[in-house]
C-alpha cells in the first residue's frame, strides 16, 4: 500500500484486511490519487483513475437526467472471477473517489459494509486543512511525478 | 530413535507362501528383491491386507515413509483391524514424533489384539515417549473427530477421524481457524458479544467449532444424524480437556 | 414466488419471540433480497456478514470432504445469527437475542427455507 496522505494509511488498511479487497485506489474527484494498494505500475494508476472519475461523472449525469436526488451512491461490476465497486465519498477534504477490485473471497456486500465504515474512519481521521496551495502550470508535472513516486516508490 | 515395530511378529495368511519369502528377504536385508516378491503377491492378491503390510515394512525400511503409509493405510482399507498396519503407522508418526496419533494407532491395534504383547510394549514405549503434557481426553467423548487449532490454522492436537490423513487434518485446521475468525467477526460487529460457537449443519455431517483459549479453537464432527443438542454438549465436554491441557501446555 | 409470500415468511419468522429481525440474502454477493427487522438492526450488514460466515463455513465443509452446509449457526453471549440455506443461491437468515427460542427459530427456518425460490 502507498500513501500520500500519511492519515489515509490505517484507515485504508484495515478497510483492505476487513474486507479482502483485492486493489484498491483512492483518488480526489479531480483525479489525484491519494493513495494506492494492489497497482504495480503507474500507468495502470493512472488509466484506473481517469476512467474511475469519469465513471462516476457519467453516472452522476445520468442520475441528473432521470431526476434521482444526489448522485449514485456506487457503481458496482460484478464479473465471473472480480467485481469492481466504483463509489464517491464526503471528506474534510472534498468529495473523494475510491475504486474497489474484490474476487470471491469477498462479495458486494461485504465491501458495502466495510466502506461504509472506512468512509467514517477517514473523516475522523482527516486533519485540519491547511492552506490550499495554488498548483502552477509549471509545477504541476514535478507535483505529479512526486506523488507517483511516493505512490510507488521511486519508480 | 527405536523402531516400536516387533520384526519378528509380522501377521501371516496361511498358505501364501510369498508373504514367508518376502518377510525372510526382508529380514536379510534384500530389500529390493523382498518388494518384488510382495509386488508380485500383491498382483495376484490385491485385498490381502498382510500383503499390503508386507509391503509397508519393506518401505519403510527402504526410507520410504509415505509409500510406507500408503500401504499400509490400503491394508486398513482391506482389514480396518489389522494389527500390523496400525503398528507400522504408528511407528511412522512415532518416528516423526507425533505421539498422539501413533498412541492412536496403537489403542486401535490393541482393542483388534488385546493380549499382542508386542502391540502392548509398543503402546507402553510411546506413552513412556510423550512429553508430560497429555492431550484432552478426547477419544472418551466418542465423537467422529476432535480437532484443536490455534488461531492461525496450525493443528495443536487431534484429528478429523481415526483414519484420516494428517494433511486433511491440517487442511481442516486452517480452514477452521477461518471460519472461527469470521465467526468473531460477525458476532463483534453484529454487537452479539463473545462467540460461544459456530455450528455447521450439512446432509452428512455436523460440525461445530468452540473458542478454546488465545484464539484457540476446537473442532467437533459428528455424522448428521446426532442431535445438535448432543454435539454441542460433547464440544463443550471437549473445550474444557482441551483448555485444560493448553493450560499445562503453558 | 411473490415478494407478498417473502414477507409473510419474514413476518413470521420475526414474531419468534427473541427474534429481532429477519431476512433472504444472497450468499453470492451479500447483499439483501428481502427483510424484515427492527430499526436497530441492520440487514444489510447482517447480510454481508451472513453470506461471509457461510462462505467460510462451505470451505471448512470442503475441507473435511462433507457436503455443503445446509444450516449455520453462531450463537455468542449476546445472540444468535441462525442462516439456512434456500434455493441457491438465497439463505433466510435471522438475528435473535440470546434468550429467543433458538430450537424453534432452526426449526422454523428450515420448514420456511425451501420455500422461498
């Protein structure tokens, strides 16, 4: 597991043993991750984040257009071997994005549960916010790379 | 470490002249040509539970336990109280040092043989063998299968039957163990306090796993017909042995 | 089988006395397909607990070379969670105080389990 935010870690590794969430990725809605556990390569970071976020975009619209009040709680796959569950959460911080990946060692359920809770847990644990700082055109490449290379250890 | 085995005692089928052949190179020494004589009565003979044994002997001596094993355990198939396969099995797990099954083996092989002497010394030079600790008296319960793990699935004593191999034992263990974890799970979340015990019901069994000690389980099986009020009483019997004898455990 | 007779069965397992919800699951994904409890109880964590016991417990039985469980039980100081297995992948399940009538609740889930497909 690698983290950015140092507060994340406990949170997010008991939500992985509790629930035996296969991967897991935590992200702002804006698509910057937070934290990761199960990814190897940066790439495949970065792709899962893209099109988790767009995911949820896509059906937070469509909840608008058939009038559902708020957005969708989760978006759920369920496939033969994995399931994917796709869900956006209230912080401190802003809304966030986590992208679950389970195999049958786990279910739907059980990571609906246990999401639930590390959703709280986060809140808790969330510290006073600090000022925002402005992120440059300049700067945003070198702050990329960083968290990349927190996320997984210099590579 | 002492063979508990009495070579000069193995069972005979009279008339079958292979099996004096193969025990008498054995004893020589000829190994490979006394395997190829028991091989040779084993094609002609394959339900004769002393072939099987004559087999066993040969193997082990041959340093190959779990062919031995396996001869051995095909003799029980044959002859579920034949007194030379129960010996030569507990002699392998005596070797290994497991002293409980091969005490097991050896109470099998005397209630099948109550005056062998040889059966008789050799229960007496495992029990004279054991640590001081003695396990739960579990086999006075009468229940199919008794199995006591820690909380990480590694097996503390029993077993899931008399006959069963170790690795299914071992299997069930680490399973258990799991079952017993979720089981603390859902009671914690469900707020359902302190497990007292999980049972399993299917259409051939019963199972029913007991917290012990320290994330220490306790397994009982019994067939589907008993009572689910009889097999939690024979558990509960059991957990007590068994806390007991974790206690002396230290 | 209509959601009318689910809840009948539901409402009947849950006026067991001691019982202080009930519900069909899913043993597949955890999830609920109908329930009826108390406002203090939540079915939907009972239900991802559920399905995740007996999952664990069909491993055990497969262990040990015994068929799949039909019934689980965990009784702790508290109460109980009792789980029989209907028509897969559906199990009724219920939640009951330690001082319910946990032979009645095994009996009445079992004669009501079949009967939910």
């Amino acid at each position: 597991m690698r983290v950015l935010e140092p507060w994340v870690a406990d949170p997010l590794a008991e939500f992985l043993r509790e629930s035996s969430a296969r991967v897991a990725l935590v992200m702002t809605s804006a698509g910057q991750v937070i934290a990761q556990h199960g990814f190897t390569r940066s790439l495949d970071v970065m792709s899962a984040a893209a099109l988790g976020a767009g995911i949820l975009a896509t059906t937070g619209e469509l909840a608008r257009i058939i009038g559902t009040a708020g957005n969708f709680g989760a978006v759920v796959h369920q496939g033969e071997q994995q399931g994917v569950w796709l869900a956006g959460f209230d912080t401190p911080r802003g809304r966030w994005i986590a992208l679950v990946t389970f195999g049958r060692e786990s279910s739907v359920g059980l990571v609906r549960l246990f999401f639930a809770r590390f959703a709280e847990q986060l809140a808790a644990a969330t510290p006073p916010a600090t000022a925002v700082r402005e992120v440059l055109a300049e700067g945003f490449e070198r702050e990329l790379d960083d968290s990349l290379r927190a996320l997984f250890g210099g590579s | 470490m002492t063979d508990i085995r009495d070579p000069g005692s193995p069972a005979r089928a009279p008339g079958l002249a292979f099996l004096e052949l193969g025990e008498r190179l054995r004893q020589r020494g000829q190994l490979d040509a006394a395997a190829t004589v028991a091989l040779a009565g084993l094609a002609h003979y394959p339900t004769l539970a002393d072939a099987h044994d004559l087999l066993g002997r040969i193997r082990v001596e041959q340093g190959q336990d779990a062919v031995a094993m396996a001869a051995w355990r095909a003799a029980l198939e044959c002859d579920v109280s034949h007194v030379g396969a129960r010996k030569g099995l507990a002699y392998i797990a005596f070797r290994a040092r497991d002293f409980a099954t091969a005490e097991e083996h050896l109470e099998l092989a005397v209630r099948a043989a109550p005056h062998d002497v040889t059966v008789l010394a050799a229960l007496d030079r495992v029990r004279a063998a054991r640590p001081v600790v003695e396990p739960p008296p579990i086999a006075e319960t009468g229940a199919t299968g008794f199995l006591l793990f820690d909380g990480q699935g590694m097996r503390l004593n029993g077993s899931v039957g008399p006959d069963a191999p170790e690795h299914l034992a071992d299997a069930v263990a680490a399973e258990g163990a799991s079952l017993a974890r979720e089981g603390a799970r859902v009671a914690r979340l469900l707020s359902l306090g302190d497990v007292q015990h999980v049972v399993v019901e299917s259409s051939d069994a019963r199972v029913a796993i007991f917290p012990v000690a320290e994330g220490a389980s306790l397994l009982v099986s019994r067939p589907a017909a008993t009572p689910v009020g009889r097999l939690l009483a024979l558990g509960q019997r059991a957990s007590s042995a068994a806390r007991d004898w974790l206690g002396r455990l230290g | 089988m209509s959601g009318d007779r689910w809840q009948q069965i539901l409402r009947e397992v849950t006026g067991v006395p001691g019982v202080r919800g009930a519900l069909i699951l899913s043993a597949d994904d955890g999830l609920v397909v109908a329930e009826s409890a108390m406002d203090a109880l939540d079915t939907a964590d009972v239900a991802a607990l559920a399905a995740m016991l007996v999952s664990r417990a069909g491993r055990c039985a497969a262990a040990m070379g015994t068929a799949a469980p039909t019934a689980v039980h965990l009784t702790a100081r508290h109460g109980a969670l009792v789980a029989v297995a209907g028509p897969e992948p559906l199990w009724l399940a219920a939640v009951a105080d330690h001082d319910a009538e946990l032979g009645r609740l095994r009996l009445l889930l079992g004669d009501f389990a079949g009967a939910i497909g």
